[in-house]
C-alpha cells in the first residue's frame, strides 16, 4: 500500500492495519482524546475494513454508493432477532463514525448533514451497549459504551486522518464554522484558529 505525506510524495506501507493504528495512535494525542486499548483496535479494525468499498457497500443493492442511515435503523427496528439487531447497530454506528470522520466537508450540499451522523452513531454505540451489558459481552459493551461517549473526539480524531491529504484555504472557513457551530468540533475550532478566525456563536441582537 501506498500513502502520501506532507511533502506531497508517496510513502509505501507494508500493512494496512499498521497504518491506520499509527495514524489514529497520533490523531487521538494530538486531539487529546484517551480511550481504552480495546475500543482503539476496534477502530482501526473498523478503518481497515472500510478500506475495501465492498464492505462499506455491503448490502446496498443499488451499487457502490454511501448506504442510507435511515435504512440502517430500519434494519436495527425490523431485526427479527436480537444477533441481528445488534449486527445493524453496529454496522449503523460504524458507517456513521466513518462517513462522519472521512466526508465530513461532502455534506455542504446535501439535506442530512454531520451532526445527523453524528447523533444516530452515538446512539447506536449506546443502544448497543445497552444490550450487550445485560449479558456475557460486557467487555465489548464498554468498548461500545466508550465508542458512545466519545463519539465526537474520535469523529475529529478521524478527520485529522483524513487531513492529512488535504490542506485548508481561507475558502473552507465558511465549512469549517457551520461544522463547528453544527458539532461543536474541537478541530474543527483549532483548523479556524489556523485560519486567523476566533470561533465564537453569533450574538442575536434583542429585538
């Protein structure tokens, strides 16, 4: 596998897993953000398997296009059994983290944007975890749990990855700010300040 860098060449990589771990293992301590071993390979086991669009295709009849979260929550809500219903949360909550961490600026033009993702990822980690607390799989539901609770670091953690390809210009502030005002996104306050623009709400005048 091949990967860029900063200088703009190419950088070969023997594994792909590797990889992802070393660059998620960075995001999250430039990001600040702690999480447990377990749910930090969950996510590069997450990472490493969209990195094949058939799995992140999985199951869209249609063809190779971004799958519907509503469609994914169906899935959850009509799930005959409880494997199955956990299998979509989880699918749910996974697609959510990485469309949410990797296309977040594909959003501008569409109806559903980040913050949706955001909160139907969170709220299927949560659910899930719910779920999985009740019975043998506590180890796994406190990865969930932890998934949940950090949703949005680990979102921003995911964006720095995918910063890495990209540079900003004066021209992504207006983005940049509805993402932060939408999220509340630590990075993305810390890429305006980049920018020389001092995120803060917009003061309403009193009518």
């Amino acid at each position: 596998m091949e990967r860029g860098n900063e200088g703009g060449g190419v950088v070969a990589v023997a594994s792909l897993a590797e990889y992802f771990r070393e660059a998620l293992h960075g995001a999250l301590a430039h990001q600040h953000v702690a999480v447990d071993d377990q749910t930090e390979q969950y996510v590069v086991n997450m990472l490493t398997l969209f990195a094949r669009a058939e799995h992140l295709y999985e199951g869209v009849p249609t063809g190779p296009r971004m799958p519907p979260l509503v469609s994914l929550f169906g899935a959850a809500v009509e799930a005959g059994t409880a494997p199955e219903r956990e299998r979509a949360l989880q699918r749910l909550g996974d697609i959510s983290l990485f469309i949410a961490g990797f296309f977040a600026h594909g959003f501008a033009r569409r109806l559903v944007d980040i913050d949706y993702h955001i909160a139907m990822g969170g709220r299927a980690y949560g659910t899930l975890a719910e779920a999985l607390a009740r019975g043998r799989r506590r180890v796994l539901a406190q990865v969930y749990a932890e998934l949940a609770a950090k949703f949005l670091p680990l979102v921003d953690a995911l964006g720095e990855i995918s910063d890495s390809a990209r540079s900003y210009a004066p021209a992504d502030a207006l983005r940049l700010y509805e993402i932060w005002l939408r999220t509340g996104s630590a990075r993305a306050r810390g890429l305006l300040a980049q920018l020389g623009i001092d995120a803060s709400p917009v003061a309403l005048r009193p009518h």
